[in-house]
C-alpha cells in the first residue's frame, strides 16, 4: 500500500568498502545515503494524479495482498526518505478523517484533536527545551566559578549568588565576600595574597578543567558517540531527509546535556548555542513518538525538527524571533508557511520558560545583555565596514585552517585518540588562560564585559578612565583620557585575542559538544573593543581633526566602545557561519536597540562578502562536504557545458545496465539478480532486445513482495513468472501460478535524454528531490544518473577528488 506508481525511485549504486565512512562514532553507508529535498503540494499532487490517484489509485492494483505490507513504508538507517510518498501518505490520512468527521461527534471530536495536536507539541517542545536550557545555564555558571574557589554557605551557589545576600560586601568590591573562599585560602588557611595562594589557584584550576574535560570525554565516548561536535551540519543532513538514527536519541539527549556542561565548564574555547540546537531537535523528536502522525510520518516530523532548531536558537540567545530566521536561513530544507507559524510559537514558548526560570537572576535570557544610548555617526560606518572585513578575512581563514586540521585528525592516528587530545587541548587551554583575567574568566562572561557601556560605577579595569568631575553631568559620560587600567586591559585583550584566534582551530571538531557561536563572538567583540577604544581615543586627543569636527567635539560622548565591540561580534560570526539576516535580528534582540541595525547590516555583508570572496562554504556547509554527506547544495550554480550522456552510467568501458523484463523473467531470476547485485533499484523494460522503458521498482520492495508472495500465495515456486504488466495471457493448467508485481512499480519514473545539459540534470536533481533519473536515447534506455553521480560529477568540475570529497 505504501510503494506505489507516483513513487520517485531511489535508485543507488553498488556498496563497496570505500563507501563506508566513520562519523562520531557511528558508520555510514554513502552507497545508501541520497539526499532528497520535499517537493512543492502541487508537484506532489500532480506526481499522484499522473499515476493513479497517488495511493488510493495504487492501492486497487494489489494483488495478492489487500493489506500493506510489513516493513514497506519503513526506512533503514542512513538511508533517505521518500518525501513524496510522505506527503502523499500524510494528505491520504488527513482526507480519511476529514470524511470520517461527518459521520459521528466523536470522529468530530478526533478530527479536531488531530488539528490541535501540531500546536500542543510545539508547546511541549517549548517547555521542555526552554526548561533544559535554563538547566545548562545555571549548572554551567556554578561549574564555572568552582573552578576558583567554593561558597561555604553552601556548595551549590555559584559566585554571584553566594555574594548577593551578604552582609559585609560593598558595591566596590561586590565579588568579594567571606562566604565565598578561593582554594587557595581553604587549602592554606585564610592566606588571600602571595605566589603559594596564586601557585595553589591555577593548580586547582588546571585540574578541575582537566576534570570537567575527561568526563565530558569520556561519557560521549562510552554512551552516546553522537553527542559530540555542534551538531548543526547534522541536523541540516537530517532535515532534508536523510536518517541517522540514535542522532536524536534518548541517550543523546541525556549525555549531550551533562557534556555541555562539563566542556562549557571546563573553560575550553567553545559555546553551548550550537549544541542547544541539537538538543532541542532531540527533545522535539522524542516528543514526536507521542503523536500518531508525527511518529509514522518521516516528512511531518522533519517539519517539527526545523520548529525545534527555531526553539533552540531562541533559548541560546534569547532571540525568538532570530530563532526563526536562523531555522529558516541556515538549517531547513523545506520550510512551509505552517511550520513558520509554528516555529514562532515554539519559539515563544521556549523563551518565556526561560525567563520564567530567570538562570542569570537579572530577569535576561542571555549573559551578556547590554544596552546603548549613544547614537552613531554616518563617520564611523568606516570602521564598522573595517570590522566587517576583519570578521570575513577570521571566518575564512578559520574555515580553511579548522577543516584541515579535522580532515588530519581522520586520516591520521591522531583520530584513534579523541581522550588523549580533549586532555592536551584543555591542558594548554587553561594554563595559557588563567594568568590572563579574560581568558580565565568564562566566554559569555568576557563578551558581557567587552559590550558593556563604561558608567560612572563601573569597576572594570576597561572602565579605567581619568575623569574630569567638571564634566560629568548625569548618566552621558564624555569621552575621556585612558587610565592605566585600560592601558593594561588592552594588552590583555591582545594577547586573548591571539589566544582565542588559535586555540578555537583546534578545539572544534573535538569528541565533546562544542558550539562556534561564543568563541566566534568572543574574538569579533575583542577586536571591536580594541578598535573602539582606538576611536574613543583618537576623538579625545584629536577632536580639532576634520572627520570629528562637525559632530565630536571637546566634552562630548561620541563613541561608544562597546557598540564596536557588538558589531565585531556579529562580523566574525557571519564569516564563519555566513549568516546574515539571522545574525542581524539575533544580535538587535540581545542589545534591543533599534537604532544600531544599520551597522549590524553594514558588517554582516561585509564579512560575507570578504568571506566568500575567499571560499565559497560556510563552517557547516564544509563539514557537511567533510564527513561526506551527499548534500546537494542549492545555493551553488553549475555552470560547466557536460551532458548527460558523460555522466550516466554505465560507462563505455562498463557492463550493461542490470534490468528486468516486464513478462519474462522467472522468480529465480529476479532472486539471482537482486543477490548478485547490491543496487536498490532496477528499471523495467518491454525486452531486453528492444530496451524500451516501462518503469523503476525498487530492490526493498521486490525482496517483500517475493518473500510475501511465497508464504501467502498458493503455487508461487521458483519458476513462477513474474508479470509487471496490467493483463497477463492466459496459462496452462500445469504451469505455475505467476506473480503479478504491477503494483510496486514506478510507472512514471523520471527520464532525461542522452544530450540534455547537465546544467539542467543538476537543476533537476535540485527542484525536484530526484534520487536518481533513467537516461535515454530515440525512446530506448541508456543508462542511469543518481544523486551520488552528480555529487562525484560536481566535485570533479571544481577540481576535487570526487571520492575524498563524497566518501571520506
């Protein structure tokens, strides 16, 4: 019932031992993997029109089974799914109950509940994504600050906490209190100062860090191995159709929870945004099993998961709307106007049940939050652009440096030693951090401190500036000299920068959940901060200058640091990520100013254009081609005069086509066939001598209805005839009952002639989802494209290695 006419065929090539590859842990088998993205409703109807009325039509012509078949409509691992009949399968059911609803209140009822049910889970996907998170957040920021010291009044409060309700701090020194003690003073006494006290601190810092890492290591390792990585190249494989299972798993869940929290406390360079992406899609795939449609329905609970990415994004940053943007412009495949609606919703909920746990206690959704009141003058949109080509010539350089090192740890022995290398990265990691405040401080920390606007309170050695009390009227501070805080602060931050720059190379692509977002922002805001303080300076000391005149002059507050600082951020983070829309509506969310759109947009292009003018592929896009997912990009032009004929197989040099007749073939030798060959799908001809097309069956289906036939059909043997055609002719009585397999073929599978422009075969492949395509020549068949043809085809234009690129 489920294998019917409009199917578009799934024909791959053979298996070999090169088309298997490891990926965090698990083993892919290319040879099964298209990628096949959804179809427009219409060209979805259209496909079942053409071919019998979709499934109800097909459903008519079975013949030896009125029920479907076990194990038809299922897929196995690494394998695509069929988005056509998906939907088709979807539309059917919903037409079913639609009828049904007429006939009684209680199938009203169910109808009804049906409809609801898509909105319910997104409220679940909701709370419980917003619920985790704010989970990781706070266990986080304690693991964090327990690497300096403990709180005695009780070992669970993190640093803050421990301070705010004590009676013997004052607001100048608000992060000491005697309830909170560094190791040192609880290992030696109460010793606060000296060389053993700062000896005793970064000892302890050291091994808690190598802790945190070793566990995170090995709990990924041990229980779930695709808990490791991002998981944001994944889950864009996994939502255009491609299956992975256990990627959205119970277990990893579980274990990608607990692990984010020992590598974001551990004090590697990495984030826990991307992570939180895979982990609310493994919360909304869960949630799935708990509704009928979404449970049976591979395509229904694609268009779940891209909600959940939407939910996972909006709880990083507290961004919602950014959320869906980001789910739009960079993970989606298929992205209908419902699952817009609902991924707003999703959203919603997922930010408002984080701030209803309030993680950072200053009821914001994200660490670093920050305000400005200073508006910005036509004249620095120069150094926004010239933050803009710092953050493309970063992301490039970065893409290009972090893939070879990850292509080295695949091909050398370094990847058979994932604990050994988590354990020397944290080792250099934390001891080159700790003497530098900055670095030792935790990422979203140090992106709080560099966007902050100095007030007059401030105690932040970036807020070190010799103040004129002649000058200070209310809240608008006026540019002033630097003091010798920021003096120190800027070589600080110097040397953070050059240790963040190469440190995150290494650090990504390791065997614990690492995020690129925070550490891409981190070395964006310390370049703007240092920019920024350069023009705050530049503007004291040489206001007179001509492009300060008209509108900085002496006394007045012109720049405001931490706007570079934000704007910094958003450049290195589109040019690694190539995002731009997204980034621009996630950033004005976390400072919700309006007004500083224009520089968000100013660098953001920036760095994609510099970014693309030096490589083409995002970060995820070139992890995708890394690990040899066969994912046809569809922003990338073909644009190379090939034709068909020079792509299909087989070759000149190959042996011929594997068919099968359509009235001629016995059992066995459909069975010898489907042994010797390890394709899953053949085309169907008239005759072998005429070669004219009839349709595409697939391997899996023929395998079922044989095994079927033979159980529960009278007088199927192994010379039974095997029929693809509508009427078979009448037989003698000694002969064998025949097989009529008519209802498991393709019967409009797609075809390209011989000369067609590949350029149109790509564009095909693209628009229409095909997993593969019959070639033919005057009528006759020639030959076959799949997907991973064209993938092979692609690389070896762009002067690839087709098999390093499809198969690694």
């Amino acid at each position: 019932m489920d294998n019917k006419g409009y199917r578009r065929g799934s024909f791959q090539s053979s298996t070999s031992d090169e088309d298997m590859v490891e990926v965090a842990g698990g083993t892919l088998d290319f040879s099964m993997v298209d990628d096949v993205p959804p179809l427009d409703r219409e060209m979805v109807e259209g496909f079942s029109s053409y071919n019998g009325g979709g499934m109800n039509g097909a459903s008519k012509m079975m013949d030896f089974l009125e029920e479907p078949l076990p194990g038809v409509g299922t897929y196995e691992d690494f394998n695509t799914i069929d988005w056509v009949r998906e939907k088709s399968r979807d539309r059917d059911r919903h037409r079913e109950i639609t009828n049904k609803s007429k006939e009684s209140t209680w199938a009203l009822i169910h109808s009804v509940s049906d409809a609801f049910s898509g909105w319910l889970l997104m409220l679940l996907i909701g709370l419980l994504a917003g619920a985790i998170a704010g989970l990781i957040d706070i266990s986080a920021h304690w693991m964090t600050d327990l690497k300096e010291g403990v709180c005695l009044r009780g070992f669970w409060y993190n640093h803050e906490h421990c301070c705010w309700t004590s009676q013997e701090t004052t607001f100048q020194d608000r992060d000491k209190c005697p309830e909170w003690r560094s190791w040192a003073q609880l290992l030696t006494g109460n010793q606060e100062g000296g060389a053993l006290a700062y000896i005793l601190n970064y000892f302890m810092y050291v091994i808690w860090a190598l802790l945190f890492s070793l566990l995170a290591v090995l709990l990924v390792r041990g229980f779930a191995p695709y808990a490791c990585g991002s998981g944001i190249p994944e889950i864009k494989t996994i939502l255009s159709g491609f299956i992975i299972r256990g990627y959205l798993g119970k277990w990893t869940l579980l274990i990608k929870t607990m692990t984010l929290v020992l590598a974001v406390s551990s004090g590697l360079s990495l984030g826990k945004e991307g992570p939180l992406v895979h982990v609310a899609c493994c919360c909304g795939n869960i949630l799935c099993h708990l509704f009928t449609k979404y449970r049976k329905n591979e395509a229904k609970r694609r268009e779940v998961l891209s909600a959940a990415a939407a939910a996972g994004v909006s709880v990083a940053f507290g961004a919602p709307i950014g959320g869906v943007l980001f789910s739009l412009e960079e993970v989606s495949y298929y992205f209908p106007l419902k699952t817009l609606w609902r991924s707003f919703f999703a959203a919603l909920v997922a930010a408002f049940t984080l701030r209803s746990i309030n993680p950072f206690g200053n009821s914001r959704l994200v660490l670093f939050y920050v305000e400005f009141h200073t508006p910005w003058h036509l004249l620095e949109l120069v150094p926004f652009i010239l933050l803009g080509i710092f953050g493309g010539l970063w992301g490039a350089f970065f893409i290009r440096s972090n893939i070879a090192w990850c292509r080295r740890r695949k091909t050398t022995k370094l990847g058979k030693y994932p604990v050994t290398e988590v354990m020397v990265v944290t080792a250099i990691t934390a001891i080159l951090a700790f003497p530098n405040e900055y670095t030792r401080m935790s990422t979203s920390e140090l992106i709080s401190e560099l966007f902050n606007d100095c007030g007059l309170l401030d105690s932040s050695k970036l807020c070190d500036y010799i103040n004129d009390s002649n000058s200070t009227k209310g809240d608008d501070l006026p540019d002033r000299p630097a003091g010798p805080g920021v003096h120190m602060a800027m070589w600080q931050l110097a040397l953070a920068l050059i240790l963040k720059v190469f440190i995150t190379i290494f650090t990504f692509g390791m065997k614990v959940p690492s995020g690129l977002f925070i550490p891409s922002m981190a070395v964006g805001a310390i370049a703007g901060r240092l920019l920024g303080v350069g023009m705050e300076q530049l503007a004291y000391y040489h206001h007179d200058w001509g492009i300060f005149h008209n509108w900085c002059s002496q006394g007045a507050d012109c720049i405001t640091p931490g706007l570079y600082a934000m704007v910094g951020a958003a450049a290195c983070l589109g040019g690694v990520t190539r995002m731009t829309v997204s980034l621009v509506v996630i950033m004005f969310e976390l400072t919700g100013g309006l007004e500083y759109i224009v520089p968000l947009m100013a660098a953001a292009m920036t760095s994609k254009w510099v970014a693309d003018a030096i490589g083409r592929e995002g970060i995820y896009d070139a992890h995708i081609r890394l690990n040899g997912y066969p994912f046809l990009e569809a922003k990338e032009e073909f644009s190379h005069k090939t034709l068909a004929m020079d792509v299909m197989r087989p070759r000149r040099s190959d042996p011929a086509l594997t068919v099968l007749t359509q009235d001629s073939m016995m059992v066995e030798d459909v069975e010898a066939i489907v042994n010797e060959t390890t394709y899953s799908g053949y085309p169907v001809v008239v005759s072998r001598e005429s070669q004219r097309l009839v349709g595409f069956v697939l391997r899996r289906d023929l395998i079922i209805s044989i095994e079927n036939a033979r159980k529960k059909q009278d007088g199927i043997v192994s010379s039974s005839v095997i029929y693809f055609t509508d009427h078979s002719p009448p037989l003698p009585p000694s002969s064998p009952s025949m097989l009529k397999l008519r209802s498991i073929l393709d019967l409009s599978p797609f075809t390209v002639t011989d000369q067609t422009p590949m350029e149109i075969v790509v564009d095909i492949f693209r628009k229409l989802g095909l997993r593969q395509c019959l070639v033919t020549h005057n009528g006759k068949l020639l030959g076959i494209i799949t997907k991973k043809d064209v993938l092979k085809h692609i690389a070896q234009m762009a002067n690839q290695d087709p098999d390093s690129i499809l198969f690694n």
